[in-house]
C-alpha cells in the first residue's frame, strides 16, 4: 500500500497536479484488500512477501507476457504447426525472466538480515518465478493437447522439459550475478550467461552421445535424461551462486 501511495505522489508531482492526471489516478485499478495474512518464517518470508503482493495487485502475468503468449498461440494454430507453438512458448517463457526482475528483489536490504540459509531465501526469492513457469507450462499442455491433438504423454514430455530449462536458466542467470553482481554492461551480462548455458550444453551432450553408444537412443529416453541432467545442473548452480542473497559478489 505504501508503494502504492508512493507512485501516486511521484505521478502528481510529476505532472504538476494536472487535473486530467488526477482523475486517472482516481479511477485506476485499486488493491486488493486483506483483512488477515500470515507470513512464513525465515528465508520463506521472502516468498509470502510476493505472494501478498501478487494477491494484492491481482496480476500474477504482466499484460504484456499474456497478449505474447495469446499472439504466438493464435499463430501457431492458424499455421497448423505444433512445432512452431513449442518453439515460440520456450522463446517467450525465456524472454520473461530476466537478471532486472531478479535484481530488484535483491535490492531489498532486508533479504540479507533474515537469519536463514543463502539456499533456501534464494529459492524462496525466486518461487514466483517458478510458478509464472509453472502457468506457461500448463497452458502449452492444454494447447498441445486441444488444439494439436498432441498425445497427452508427448504433451507432458514437452511440458516437463520447458519447466526444467525455464529453471535452469534462472539458476544460470543467478549464477552470473553472482561472478559479475549488477553489472550495467549488457554485453558483459550476455557473455556471461551465454558461457554459463554453453557450459551446461555440454553434459546433455555427453548424455545424447552415452544414449547413442547404448543403442538407447529415443525421445523419451532423450527427454528423461535432458529433464534429469537439467534440473541436477540447475539444482547445483543455484546453490553456487546463492551467496549473492549473502552480499557476496554485489556491486552496485
């Protein structure tokens, strides 16, 4: 509510208190109320602190990321390509989750003064995250499913892989953080993230290439180990560069 007020204050005196201005701001969407909330405790506070604010603005997706998924998903249809709805549903979960977005949770000092692991208040940091994955997950299974005719398993392997790498890049953009803090260089950024994926690349190809060696070679058996081998790299750089919710590696 405060930050609510806030916005509306740098908006008036902003505008000079236009009165066309103010009227907008009287008639712009309001938050919602809650009489009762109880936070979790330790790092899971970070996590019923978004959840709150999520409940309280009603918008768990921007406008901007549903009328994206609504155009890709239109185009697809109409073209009659499966494929293309995968592809387009990978490039925009990605595009969604960005170091800015991670960023500006970490800029809230009181993330380092609660008392718990580095591992858990970055998970915890991170959870919406894994639920907004989560809404484009389940909404591709339905396309997939509806509109495509998609057999309900290859829907699911599909699905499953789509949330194992929307995770493991946040996990890849947290662990860039952590080499180069927040950096202002976007190219700096992009290289290092672009190394961290190539780095992780290289044990699904060595899985692709064992799969191959034993004659095992299938998408399901494909999907399966990539999902494995995936969420294992993104379990492990997660935890590495979690020590940024310590203030290790954070420069302003």
């Amino acid at each position: 509510d405060a930050a609510r007020v806030s916005e509306i204050k740098s908006k008036m005196m902003a505008s000079k208190n236009n009165q066309d201005t103010l009227e907008g701001l009287k008639d712009s969407k309001k938050l919602s109320k809650i009489k009762k909330y109880t936070f979790s405790s330790g790092g899971w506070a970070l996590f019923s602190r978004q959840l709150l604010q999520l409940i309280k603005t009603r918008q768990l997706l921007s406008m901007n990321q549903i009328v994206i998924m609504v155009i890709y998903t239109i185009i697809s249809i109409v073209s009659g390509d499966a494929d293309m709805f995968k592809g387009m549903m990978v490039i925009s979960l990605l595009f969604t989750m960005n170091t800015d977005s991670i960023e500006s949770e970490l800029k809230r000092h009181f993330i380092y003064l609660i008392p718990d692991s580095d591992f858990k208040k970055m998970v915890a940091t991170l959870s919406v995250r894994f639920i907004q994955s989560g809404i484009y997950v389940l909404f591709a299974s339905l396309v997939l499913i509806l509109a495509f005719s998609e057999p309900l398993l290859d829907a699911l392997y599909f699905s499953m892989n789509l949330w194992i790498v929307s995770f493991l890049y946040l996990s890849i953009l947290v662990l860039s953080m952590r080499f180069i803090g927040f950096s202002k260089n976007q190219l700096l950024k992009l290289l290092v993230t672009t190394g961290l994926y190539l780095v992780a690349l290289v044990p699904t190809g060595l899985v692709v290439f064992i799969l191959y060696l034993m004659n095992a070679f299938s998408l399901e058996a494909l999907t399966i180990a990539n999902s494995v081998v995936n969420g294992l790299l993104g379990v492990i750089f997660l935890m590495v560069g979690s020590a940024v919710v310590s203030g290790k590696g954070i420069v302003d």
